[in-house]
C-alpha cells in the first residue's frame, strides 16, 4: 500500500498586517515550503485548499503550474485545514496525485476579520436568520460559550482552568519568536483581570486574529524516496461530524463533537492510542476548547479535562506537551494549518529551544463551524 509522507512544510510571518494580498501570502508560503524539501514547482499536480481564502486556480496561474490534475477543498471550518490532508491522502492513494499542495492564506487581522466572517460560522439559514441573530446570538465566541457553561455546570470546570491554558499557552509563545505574541509573557492576574466578550469568555480567552499563510507538501513513497530531506509519516487522519451538526442548541448530546469519532477512526487506523501520542497540537480557538477536545480525543476522561490542564500536564514537560509553539491563541491563527507545521518540526527535531523531548508521534486537531471535528495522526519517518 502507498505510504504517504509530509515532505515539506513553509510559512511566512505572522503579523497584524501583511500588506500583501492572501495569494501573495500563499504564494510565499508554498515557495518556502517547496524549498524546504527540494521539490520544484513543476512536481505539484495536486493542490488542497482552505474553504476562504485564494482559490487553487489563483496559485495555478500565478505560479504557473502546468502538472495539476487533481484540486479539492474540504469544507469544515477550522477543521479544514486537518481533514484537507485526509483529501490529500485518498488523493496520493488513488493515484489521482503524487505531491499535492495544501494551504491556507488569510489576512485575518487587517481585513477579514471575524465579524466579517460570521455568516460562514453560524447554524442553517432557518435558524440563523429567523431565530438565533435576531435574538442577539451571531458570533463564535457567543456559540461556544454554551459549550463551556454546559461544561462548567456538569463538571465543575472553573475559571482558574480555563486561565491555565492561556498562560500556557502564552508561556509556550516565548519560546517562539516567529509567534505574534512572543515577548508578551500572560499571568494568572493579567488573564483573570481581561475584559469580558461573551461570558464564561474572557479576552484572554480567545484566540488572535492574524495575517499570514501556512503551506504543506504531501508526497507519495516514492517521491519521498528521492528527497534529501526526513520526510515525516503521515500515518492517519479522519474527520467526524456531531449530531445535529448545523443546530448547537438542540444537539443530544450537547457535548459531543465530531473529533469524538474521528480521533477514534484515526488512532484505530494508525493502530495507536493516546497514550502513544508525545505532543499534541489542539485547535485553541477557545480556552475551552482545549479542554473540550482533549477530552473528545481520549487523552483524559470526559469531564475531566479541567484538572488535566490544571495538574500542568499540556505545558512542556508534563504528560502531554499541547501547542509548544504557542497555538491559535498566541503563534497565530492561521486556520490550524501552522499546527500542522509545528507538528512536522517537531517530529524532526527543528522546534528549537520548545522541543519535546524524543518526540516520535504528533497528534494534530481540528475543530470546525459548530463541532466538526478532525484528527491527524502523524510518525517520525524511520
């Protein structure tokens, strides 16, 4: 069967304005990604793109791609980025591509910013325009903190919890100096004291808004094979969809997310479980989510999710390092695709003075619109 590897990965800076435009963006990301494992331009005949952002046919042309015979977008939010490397894989598989291009571009900060991406994030037209924005319930942040009420209600969650995986997160960002927020250190007080968006939320607890772009190379075999550079195994991946997955609030049950089945489809495939996984990157749109989806993966029990963060086991060096590059709350967000990056470096060994000790397996998440859910498992190659 053909095995399929990351061969190369290739970011720009992340920054509140790029002053570029997202295919530029895009276009640089991919050039650096293609250098990083010494492919040309010639070799893409497959290409995977994020659901906003620029179109493959804009890459196409500017990068003038004459071998692509396979284009594909998955549609799942913020999962996008993850289950569009299951896209690339069936691709390879299938013969359909030997070395497909993924990629997300966006200039979140300066132009895109997310009130002006609510319509893409929000429930089926009916409720949305006929129940929910006219009673006031429009943004993400709004959505998701019915996720955390319920959880604190059941569970007993508590705000100190929720604290823990932004200071962590942040503590990770100053090891980092490619991540926005890199010497901007957060305390326990300075968390507890940010102003309020959307309660249990905090401003501390949510993720940045950011201009940039993020590429991966996904290669068969037997391109792998004629590259000097250590490629990493991309060993499985697997999206998964919640009960009512466009209805939030009638969702049975409330707390389930589709990466409660996809996490369970990938590890079954790549004949793992969480105990093998070394470093996790967790899609931090919320603090909550981090929380939320470790749980739905299986790193610790349902409902205990909050004493897990609390006991200090996702910071470097305790049982399951999440995020050591700082995350969507504190590298940037870059749609979950610079999770992927970071996952790649740290399986061979270039994560610097935030590396995981012999890290060997990376466990990569995406949390998509109102809880798709995606899981890439990847090996360190040999």
């Amino acid at each position: 069967m053909t095995s399929v590897l990351i061969a190369g990965v290739g970011v720009t800076d992340f920054t509140r304005s790029s002053g570029r435009s997202e295919a530029r963006l895009a276009v640089e990301a991919a050039g650096r990604a293609l250098e990083d494992c010494g492919l040309s331009r010639d070799s893409i005949d497959g290409i995977v793109s994020y659901p906003t952002g620029p179109r493959a046919e804009e890459l196409i042309g500017t990068l003038d791609l004459r071998a692509v015979g396979f284009t594909a977008t998955s549609r799942l939010g913020g999962a996008s980025s993850v289950a569009g490397l299951q896209v690339a894989m069936a691709a390879i598989m299938s013969g359909a591509a030997t070395v497909v291009l993924c990629y997300f571009a966006r200039n979140g900060s300066s132009r895109s910013r997310i009130h002006d991406r609510i319509s893409t994030l929000l429930p089926a037209p009916h409720l949305r325009e006929g129940i929910e924005r006219p009673h006031g319930l429009s943004t993400p942040a709004q959505l998701y903190a019915l996720l955390c009420q319920r959880h604190m209600y059941e569970h007993g969650t508590t705000r100190e919890q929720l604290g823990q995986v932004a200071v962590t997160m942040r503590s990770h960002a100053q090891l980092n100096p490619g991540a926005q927020l890199y010497g901007r250190p957060l305390a326990m007080d300075d968390y507890l004291a940010s102003p309020a968006v959307s309660l249990p939320y905090l401003r501390a607890d949510c993720c940045l808004e950011t201009d940039g772009s993020c590429a991966v190379i996904v290669v068969s075999d037997e391109v792998a094979a004629r590259l000097d550079r250590e490629p990493v195994v991309l060993a499985a991946v697997a999206e998964g969809h919640p009960p009512s997955p466009d209805d939030l609030v009638s969702r049975n049950p409330f707390l389930e997310t589709g990466l409660r089945h996809a996490a369970s489809a990938a590890f079954d495939t790549a004949g793992l479980r969480p105990a093998d996984v070394d470093v996790a990157m967790i899609y931090d749109c919320f603090t909550f989510e981090v929380i939320h989806q470790l749980e739905e993966a299986g790193f610790c029990g349902l409902g205990d999710g909050g004493p897990f963060v609390e006991s200090g086991a996702i910071a470097l060096g305790g049982a399951l390092p999440v995020n050591p590059h700082g995350g969507l709350m504190a590298e940037g967000h870059l749609g979950g695709m610079n999770h992927v990056v970071e996952a790649v470096r740290q399986l061979r060994d270039e994560a610097g003075g935030r590396q995981v000790d012999s890290a060997q397996v990376a466990a990569v998440t995406g949390w998509g619109d109102l809880g798709d859910g995606a899981m890439a498992l990847l090996v360190r190659h040999g």
